[in-house]
C-alpha cells in the first residue's frame, strides 16, 4: 500500500487514448438487423445491452457503418441473441462487403421474418427483440447511441426462467454466449445467485 493509502499495485493507463485493448471485459454478444436496399443486413456487436428497467435497447455503432445508416432510415432493427454453437455465424455477419456493397456471407446465416417491425431475426438464436429506433445520441467521440423501444420480443422455449426450473440449472442445460473483449468469446455454463441484501432490487 503506498503511503497517501493509494494501492501500490495498480498500473495506471493512459486516458488519453483508447485503452480497451490492454485488459478484458465481459459483455453480450447480439446480432443487430436492419433493412437496406435490395435486402437486410446483419452484424455483430458487443457494446449492447438494455437500457433502465423498461423495455428499451441500445447499441453502439458508428456513422460510417451500414447498420447505424439502416437503422435511422428505416426506424427499426432487430436484436438476436445467438448460442455459443453459432460463433461462426456472428462472425460471418461481420465479413467485410465486395466493392458492390454486397455481403455475400449473410446468406449462409438463416432468418425469419419479424412480425411487429420490417427486419429480419437469427433462426437458432434464444432470444428475440424488434425494436423502433427512439433516439440517436452522437457525440461519443465518432461513435453514436442508437437507442430502441423494443415493440415485440420471443424466447425460445427452452430458454424461459419461470417458477419451476431452477436458474443454475437452466444456464447449465441452455448456456449463454459471451464477448470476452478484446478479440474472445465463451460459453456461459456454470454460475450461482448473486448475495443480494435484503430490500436491494433485483
């Protein structure tokens, strides 16, 4: 412990730049789908999550990508939370597009129509949410909030909590899909309850 009581093992970092490179972090990993011209598109991302205790959804993304161009044109994208088994598809979605714009890798990944929203949703996945685009907050240095009211949201059979089955359990039998970031994944399969205090919300 160093002596003005600040540890003496921690390793400053640089502020200055980005730093997320330099240690992991934990987050979802969702495949985001809009509508474009000619067809949908579909790609992964991690900084995503829900937004208050209402049904709202963000993402973060970035002017210069399809997806936050889609979005705002159309009002809409989908969310679709893939198992650990369709690594390989959360990556085909983020395959780079052919000079004519075009990402031929989105046809090995199959989808189903939305119901509530004009988009499509990853087949397999365990959990669903089509969303209308709320709001769009920019100015996070070139990146953007894109924030979603979800109007319709499924999930898979096997995947619902409910009174009856234990949650260890179910995580054991239905496990989920995580980004490691920087650059790594892992299934979720073993956990246990949180020690909540008496009173704190759940």
């Amino acid at each position: 412990m160093a002596e003005d009581g600040y540890p003496g093992d921690l390793i400053d970092l640089v502020v200055g730049q980005p730093m997320w490179e330099r240690f992991f972090t934990v987050a979802p990993l969702v495949l985001i789908g809009t509508m474009e011209k000619g067809g949908h598109d579909l790609a992964p991302k991690h900084m995503a999550m829900p937004l208050g205790r209402s049904n709202y959804f963000c993402f973060v993304c970035t002017p210069v990508h399809a997806t936050q161009r889609n979005a705002q044109h159309s009002g809409a994208f989908t969310v679709s939370f893939p198992r650990p088994d369709q690594i390989v598809q959360a990556s085909m979605a983020a395959a780079p597009r052919l000079d004519d714009d075009e990402k031929p890798s989105l046809a090995a990944i199959p989808v189903f129509p939305a119901r509530v929203v004009e988009g499509v949703l990853v087949r397999d996945a365990y959990l669903w949410f089509e969303c209308r685009v709320d709001r769009v907050l920019d100015g996070f240095g070139t990146n953007s909030l894109i924030i979603g009211e979800i109007v319709a949201a499924a999930v898979a059979e096997g995947s619902q909590r409910g009174p009856d089955t234990d949650d260890a359990d179910l995580l054991a039998r239905e496990p989920l899909l995580a980004y490691v970031s920087p650059g790594r994944c892992a299934s979720i399969v073993q956990s246990q309850g949180f020690p909540f205090h008496a009173g704190m919300p759940h």
